[in-house]
C-alpha cells in the first residue's frame, strides 16, 4: 500500500468480499503486515465466471473501498 501523500500513514485493518452475479461468495479480514503497508488474503477460487473482489481498509477514522474484477475458469 502506497499513500500519495505518504506522511507515514499505514492501514489500520481491512476485509474482503468476493461476489459472482452480486451474491456474496466468501469474506475475511485482510492480513496487515507489521509495517502496515502490505495487505494480503486467500481465497479459493471454486466457482467459474467473473468475480468482484472488493477490498476494504481503514486508516484512522478514513475507509476505503476499491473493486477488481476477476475471471476464472477451469485449467
């Protein structure tokens, strides 16, 4: 995680949703490293098709939301 006006902050915590067709698949907590910049999850990718990743993270009293798309099919 980078800060366009990098002052030194770091995330706080954050979660993540995955959705297909608008229905919530699976959900958690993002891992915050102890530097507070780097933020990761796992998730495992059963269903084809696309997939909306939305991500969440707080800084201070300030929450954030960013979408990806994701698609996924059978090797």
């Amino acid at each position: 995680m980078s800060f366009d006006d990098d002052d030194g902050q770091t995330v706080d915590s954050g979660d993540f949703e995955i959705y297909k067709d608008g229905e919530l698949l699976q959900s958690g907590a993002l891992s915050v490293d102890s530097t507070g910049r780097v933020l990761s999850f796992r998730f495992n990718a059963t269903t084809e098709g696309q997939l909306e990743i939305v991500i969440t993270w707080r800084v201070g009293q300030d929450v954030w939301k960013q979408p990806f798309l994701m698609k996924v099919v059978r090797a």
